[in-house]
C-alpha cells in the first residue's frame, strides 16, 4: 500500500454509504506526486493514514451492517501497520492479529476482504517473528562478518571502538534512493569522528548497484550476492522490509534500528560521544 494523496476531507459532506465509500477509495489512488525527500515521504504517509483512519472509522460507525466495514478494518489496520513501519514504531502483534482473525471469521465478509486480512495475518506473523529476532540480536554484540562487492574483507569485531550503520537497501527501492543523500551527508560529517558505513545490498544487477553507488558518493563497503529478499545477511537477520538502518554502538550492540531521515545525524552524534 502505497502513500496516497492527503485529500483532508469534511466526511459529513458523504451523506450515504456509497458515497462515503468512494471517498475511502480515492483514498487510494496513489500521490499525485512523488515525495522529493524522505522527511516529505513521511510527512505525506503520515497524513495519508490519519486521512484514512478518519474515513473508514466514520465508515464503520455509521453503517455497522454494511458488509464493507470488514474490508474498510482491514485497509484501517493495513494503513495503521504502514504508518508504524515509518516512524520505526512496533504495533502490538497479538492485538492486531486478534482483529484480523475476528475480521476473516465474519459471515458476511467479501472473499476480497477476507483474503485480504489473510494475507495481512501472514505479513504481521512474520514481523512478530522479526521483532523477536531482532530483540534477541540487542541483546549480545552484532556478528556480521563479509567480502564486499569490492573485494574488501568486513569484520564488525574489528570496528569495535566506532559507530556503525548497517544499511539494508537497494536501488529499486524508492525510499532507500531518496535516503541516499543524507546517509552520503552524515558519512562525509561524522566519519573522521569514528562513524562508518556497511552496506547490505539487496539488489539483483550489481552493475547496476556499482554504477548507483559511485553515482551517489557511497564509498563504504557493501555486500552483493544478487538474491534479492533471499539476501543471505537480510534472511539471517529476518529482515522484512527496506530501508532497514541499524545504528551499532562502540561495543557492537544494535541500538537504533530506523536510523533514518533527520533523526540518523542526532542518533549519529549521541553514541559518538558515549
């Protein structure tokens, strides 16, 4: 599910269900322009999904038989899980999961709508599984150990006394491109201070991945193997989803895990001078 345009609307103006019904869907349509940078990315997700929320609550409070309020609380839950994917939040999995087993049992669901909470059960099983992963990884110093894309041997043990960012993207990922110019910033600022950079490429054509990076000044290491989201180091690390930005202290302990936009430079800073 994609941002779409933030059309703040006055809902009372939907005066039937089928009006209001068409206002959720052109909620979805998709941005009528694409955000310049990551922080406008956020914003427009953010306003998008207060947009959405707003629109389906009404939805459901005002026509609690119509059988589409299954199908407007699982786009409401799709959308609240999108907005705590960018601002690093983590939903309550049991909860979550809850309503989406109430939603699928329904008797007058869509097959649609059904499907839908479906599949979306899987998605938040995996990021439950994920989140444990990720908090038994914080809880002992991060091994990561590779030969990058240029030949150069990666050892995080020997970079114990430094600030690291492990960067889990790829060029075909929109938001990691847009990312790009303010972890190339923060590098150049903060690497004479002890901060380097590991890149886990998740990309398939390494020319490609060779030819963006020289491109956009990322001169750090990064590790290649063409597979995709079957990335060795991502896979190992239960990885779900891109851009992934882990900020490692001078001891090797995972400490921010969305290192991004006009936070990562601060996050940067803080361990620095731990």
């Amino acid at each position: 599910l994609l941002a779409g345009v933030c059309r703040a609307a006055n809902l009372t103006q939907f005066t039937t269900a089928d009006e209001l019904w068409k206002h959720i869907e052109q909620l979805q349509e998709g941005p009528a322009t694409r955000p310049q940078s990551e922080e406008e990315m956020v914003t427009m997700i953010k306003a998008f999904a207060g947009d959405v929320v707003a629109a389906t609550t009404a939805f459901e409070t005002r026509y609690p038989t119509d059988p589409r309020r299954w199908e407007s609380r699982v786009l409401r839950i799709e959308v609240g899980l999108l907005q705590n994917e960018v601002t690093g939040q983590q939903p309550d999995h049991a909860a979550v999961l809850s309503d989406l087993e109430t939603v699928a049992a329904a008797e007058d669901i869509s097959p649609f709508a059904k499907r839908k909470a479906k599949a979306l059960a899987r998605q938040v099983r995996q990021q439950q599984a994920a989140a444990a992963k990720l908090k038994e990884l914080q809880s002992k110093p991060l091994e990561l150990k590779f030969t990058a894309v240029d030949g150069a041997e990666v050892d995080l043990a020997k970079l114990r006394g430094k600030v690291v960012l492990v960067d889990f993207w790829a060029t075909w990922c929109g938001p990691c491109v847009l990312e790009a110019p303010n972890v190339v910033a923060t590098y150049r600022k903060y690497r004479p201070k002890g901060f380097e950079i590991v890149g886990i490429s998740l990309d398939k054509d390494k020319e490609q991945l060779l030819a963006f990076a020289k491109k956009a000044g990322m001169t750090w290491p990064q590790y290649f193997d063409g597979k995709v989201w079957e990335n060795e180091i991502s896979t190992r690390f239960a990885v779900r989803g891109i851009p992934a930005m882990w900020l490692v202290d001078k001891q090797g302990f995972v400490r921010e895990t969305n290192a991004r936009g006009s936070t990562l430079a601060a996050q940067v800073e803080k361990l620095l001078a731990e």
